[in-house]
C-alpha cells in the first residue's frame, strides 16, 4: 500500500509541474509594451570609422523605442519621430519581425530575440556588428 501512494504522491507532483511549467507567459504577451533601447555594443573595426559617425550611430539607435500593441500593431520612436508599423513572432526562427507601414516591402525583417528578458537585435554591417539591446519599461 505504501509504494502505491508514494507511487500516486509522485504522479500528482509530476502532473503539478507539468501543469506549472506550461503556464507561462505566451511569446505575444512577453512582448506587448514598450521597449527601449539601453545599450549599444558597437563590434566595429574602430580604425575603419571616424570617432564622431560611430557616437552619431549610436546615439541613433539609443534613440530607439518601440511599443508592441496586442493587436500586432506598433510604433517605432526614433529621434524624436514615430513610425507605424506591425509585428509578429516567429516562433520557428523565435525571433520577432516588424513592418513599417511606410516601407515599400511587404516583407517582415527580422528585429531580434527575447532572451532573459531583453530584445537582443544584432546589425551585420560591412565594418562588424552593431547590437542593441532593448528593455521593457513602464509607459511615461
């Protein structure tokens, strides 16, 4: 009788955790809010660009701010503008993609991934790589 009810006591906690684990939090709503950029990492060759265009570029992207609505609408806050687009999650790349409303592709590119809590977007540029790192914050 007793390896039964240990045996029973096991498949409730299992069956407990099992539960627990799948109540998280869904991609959409870790992504709803707004997001703000909080620090720049700039992999670039430092003797292939002036001292002053690379603070330029990344003051720029320190400028940025998105804010992801449940309805897969967003804003982009760049140096004091803002830019309508959407969003989506691609839960096979497990990245988050976004479209300007006023590009001229149709085409989703690709922003970044969550991990731990931040959006890692990395920029592949011809002097190295730039990434930005993004937060979630309290509406102002």
């Amino acid at each position: 009788m007793k390896k039964v009810t240990t045996y029973l006591s096991l498949t409730i906690l299992l069956s407990f955790v099992i539960f627990i684990s799948g109540c998280g939090t869904s991609p959409k709503e870790q992504i709803v809010g707004t997001w703000k950029a909080i620090d720049v990492i700039a992999g670039i060759d430092s003797t292939s660009i002036k001292p002053e265009a690379l603070e330029t570029t990344i003051n720029m992207y320190m400028s940025y701010s998105f804010e992801f609505y449940e309805n897969n609408s967003m804003n982009v806050m760049a140096s004091g503008s803002t830019f309508a687009g959407r969003w989506k999650y691609d839960k096979n790349e497990d990245l988050i993609k976004i479209r300007l409303d006023n590009s001229a592709s149709k085409e989703f590119s690709p922003l970044g991934e969550i991990k731990d809590g931040q959006i890692i977007n990395i920029n592949k540029t011809g002097l190295g790589d730039i990434t930005v790192i993004y937060e979630k914050t309290e509406k102002e």
